[in-house]
C-alpha cells in the first residue's frame, strides 16, 4: 500500500481525521485509515442532509418514525447515534423500551409504542419496536402463540393507520452474520467499557440463531407491504452499513432538498 499512495491519500492521512485514524488502532493500517477518513467525509456530507430533513420536519409539521430492528450486536444502537449525534436534540427522540410492566402488559400490545408516537415537527427513532413480538418474544417465550398470532393479524392494519394519519414510517433492519454476531460478542465481552451491552438474551442469540431466521422470514413474509415496506441494510462492516441507513431514510422521506440550513 505504501508504494500505491497518491498524493490525495498523502493528504488524508495528513488530516487531523486521518492521523487520529492511523493512531487509534493497532497494528497501523494505512488502507484502513484512508477508509475511515473517506467514510467520515461522507457522514458529515449525510448528516448535513439529516439537518436539514429535520428543518423541513419542524417547518411543515412533519412527523417522523424511524424503526430498527436485527439481531443482537448487529450495530442499531451506532446507527441510531450517527442519526441523532448532529441534528436538534430538542426535535427528536430515541426510544428504548424496558421490559413492559404489569400494567402494560394488561393494555393492547401497541399502546405502549402509540405513547411514543411524535408529535408535529419530531423525529422519533425506536431502537426496536413492536417487531419484538414478531421475533424475539416467540423466540424466547416472552408471548403466547395467540398472542403472536393476533399480532401478525393486526400490525399491516396499525401501520396503514400510521401511514393515513400522515406519519411518515421508516423500518430498517440490520442484518449481520452469525460469524459476525459471534466476533461482536467476543469484542464486548473483553471490553470493560461495553460489557454492559451483554444481556441474557445475548447470551442465547448464537444458539437460537435458526428460530430467530425462522421468526425473522415469517416477519418479511407478513409485513413486507408495499405501503410500508422493509430495507434490509448489510451490516457486516459498521461504517458502510451506517452510510447505507442514512441514504435510505433521505430516499424515503420527501423532504425539501433545497431548504436553507
């Protein structure tokens, strides 16, 4: 790689971006860090974009709903942070939910996610939302096959009401391999400042792996609609899966584009 830089790249690397890419990891890997700085010219060229879809947003009272879904460690949680990291903080929302309490429990099964809805001129991204009972409650037990049944029955409805209401409505997921899946886990469990991030049911993900897939075809099957359908981003390398979900949501939302920043 050292014989093939050209001048361009001599300049990256000489970067205040570039020289934090070249220091940050080891071994130095020039390729690498060329990479990054090329990916981080190119977020800030995308969030300059989300800055200003969040202004047509608040200017026309738009409201915004942005769902991800995908396996454990498949890189929602960093997606959602080069999302969020520029715009407003005031204009929007992530939404995280707990295990539901006794009391949601007792209530219709999308109440709880309607509470969250925005209101006009908010973006609210749901790191995991009502697709929990498509996928991971089955898998784990945490729904009864009525339930998941009655729910596979209503949500193409509770969507198209989303949609008639005006909301504009996003569903992203994440896909990543096993092998992949596997090497993350390792990553946060030797990492004393992510070891946090491992759950119960991060713990079982690799050997549930066929049930998830299985969970998982039946979802796409039953809500891939041509209303609201779903993107399946690539996540095996973060960086470009990151530019991939940002240049889906602009694609999707018929923001202004010429709107002043």
């Amino acid at each position: 790689m050292e014989n093939k830089l050209t001048a361009r790249d001599v300049r990256k690397l000489n970067s205040k971006k570039g020289l934090l890419a070249l220091l940050s990891k080891e071994p130095l890997n020039i390729e690498r860090s060329i990479r990054y700085v090329d990916y981080q010219k190119k977020l800030e060229k995308l969030q300059i974009e989300l800055i200003r879809l969040q202004n047509w947003a608040i200017n026309k009272n738009e409201r915004i709903i942005i769902i991800f879904q995908g396996r454990d460690a498949a890189g929602k949680g960093g997606a959602i942070r080069r999302l969020s990291e520029r715009i407003n903080p005031r204009h929007m929302r992530i939404v995280a939910l707990p295990k539901p309490t006794k009391d949601e429990n007792s209530q219709w099964y999308f109440q709880r996610y309607v509470e969250q809805f925005p209101k006009a001129g908010e973006i609210v991204f749901f790191d995991r939302s009502w697709y929990n009972r498509a996928v991971v409650e089955p898998v784990n037990g945490f729904c009864t096959q009525e339930e998941y049944d009655i729910f596979m029955n209503q949500v193409n409805d509770f969507e198209r009401m989303i949609l008639e209401s005006g909301i504009h409505l996003v569903k992203i997921y994440m896909s990543i391999s096993k092998k992949e899946q596997a090497k993350r886990f390792d990553e946060i469990k030797s990492d004393p400042l992510k070891q946090w991030k491992m759950t119960k049911l991060d713990e079982k993900a690799q050997v549930l792996w066929d049930q998830y897939t299985e969970y998982k075809r039946a979802m796409f099957s039953k809500t891939n609609t041509e209303i609201s359908p779903w993107k399946v981003i690539r996540a095996n390398r973060k960086t470009e899966a990151r530019v991939n979900v940002i240049n889906h949501i602009l694609e999707s939302i018929p923001y202004d584009k010429d709107l002043e920043i």
